[in-house]
C-alpha cells in the first residue's frame, strides 16, 4: 500500500474521534509502525497531505509539529520531513558510578569524543563554591559531545580542581580512567536529574529538533576524603536513555 492510499480518510477520519491533528497525528504514527513509511523516507509535502485527507494545512502541520516534538519525525532545512531512525535506548544505572565509556563498553559500544571546550579558566561563582576553590585560583574544564556507536548521546561539562586535573588536555577518552591513575578518582556522587526541552545548539549537537526531551544531570562527585573533586553538568538525549534505580526496604 503506497502512503497516498494509506492516508485517504474514509478509513480512519471520524467526527467523534477526537481532534483532526490527533487524529492524523495517529494514522501518519500507524503508518510508520506498519512500514509504510520507512526510517529515514520523506513525508509526503504539507500540501500532498491536505489535498489527501481534506484537511486543512494547518491541521496537517499541526500534526507533524507533533510527531517532531515526539521525536519520531526531524524537519530538515529546506529538505522537508522526514522519518527518524529508531533510537535504540541505553539503561544507565543510578546505583554506581561509573563514566559514560565504561558504561558504553560494557554494552559493547564504542565510544567517541568531539571536544567542544578543552583547558585552564577563570572559575565560576558556582564552581568557586562547588570545588571549594581560593581567590584567583583557576579551575579546568572539559566540554564534549559525547557519542556511542557513532550516534551522539550527551553533552558532558565537567569542571575539577587544577591538583585533580592540572592538564586537562590529557583527557583523550575517559576522565575517569586519568584519575584512577592519580589515585584521584571520586569514589561516590550525588545526583540531580531534571527533564528539559532542548534548545537550539543543544539539540543541533545531539542530532534532534529543538524542542526535543532531554535530561539535565547535575552531578557532585566526591573523593574518599570526603573533599569535592567534579562538577558535571550533563545534557542526554531523552529518547536514547533510561536512568534505573535499585530500590531497598530499610528497617
């Protein structure tokens, strides 16, 4: 069945099934699903659509507005829409700490690194308190696209103190493989995940449309002392991963 078929509206349309958009929204999803629609293949134009369906191009628009923000269609600039590659979900346990290329590794994945921000800086207010840092002491900085099986999956900001990492250019793949040579390695984190939209130099690293769900982890990574040795402020593609926590009954 070609889609111009697929989509004629006796089949489907009905005045009592809710909103036209939802409802169209539901049939282009349907679509997709059955193989009618194939990753990576075009929708038909906006245009197309209205003149199968008699709706309107609003309502036409409005349901793959829909779609994109679901993250199952991407608008491409002056291409038109298309169908995304399904994204194979990645579970990360909340109960150990561990980096992104060990978790990767373990799944058999290889990972790369585009450096975004690399070297020594003038801290921040948040990091002079975070990392316990003196007047006029610099902090280093690690900023990178993170990605795993050559799909990119996180921004990753890390900030350290300079006697934890005095060179942040030696970080090639793993931060925390460098500190468990140092004996530097933070052994325990707190923390914190909050459900964002991406914006738009976010989601054009990550590879999705602005608007896209994401997850924003701040995380405060300690050494066995007890001192702070890591500031992480991390961006992951909300449709790439499931965060896992075990649970405990305690008496």
């Amino acid at each position: 069945m070609d889609i111009a078929e697929f989509l004629r509206p006796e089949s489907w349309l009905s005045r009592t099934a809710g909103p036209r958009y939802v409802q169209l929204r539901r049939r282009l999803e349907a679509g997709i699903e059955d193989g009618i629609l194939a990753p990576n293949s075009s929708l038909p134009p906006e245009r197309e659509i209205a003149e199968i369906t008699d709706l309107s191009r609003v309502t036409v628009r409005k349901a793959i507005q829909e779609l994109v923000r679901e993250g199952t269609v991407e608008q491409r600039q002056g291409s038109g829409s298309f169908v995304r590659e399904p994204v194979t979900r990645v579970e990360q346990s909340l109960s150990h700490l561990t980096s992104f290329t060990e978790d990767m590794q373990r799944r058999g994945l290889e990972t790369t690194s585009k450096w975004l921000e690399r070297g020594l800086f003038m801290p921040s207010p948040e990091e002079v308190i975070g990392l316990g840092l003196a007047a006029g002491e610099q902090v280093a900085r690690i900023y990178r696209l993170r990605e795993a099986g050559g799909r990119p999956m996180a921004l990753e900001r890390a900030a350290l103190p300079l006697d934890i990492l005095p060179n942040p250019t030696a970080v090639t793949t793993s931060l925390y493989e460098l500190l468990e040579q140092s004996g530097t390695r933070p052994i325990r984190a707190v923390q914190k995940i909050s459900a964002i939209n991406l914006e738009a130099e976010e989601a054009g690293l990550l590879g999705v449309a602005e608007g896209t769900a994401g997850l924003r982890i701040q995380r405060t990574s300690y050494l066995q002392s007890g001192r702070v040795a890591e500031l992480t402020r991390s961006i992951y593609r909300g449709d790439a991963y499931d965060f896992v926590a075990e649970l405990r009954l305690t008496h």
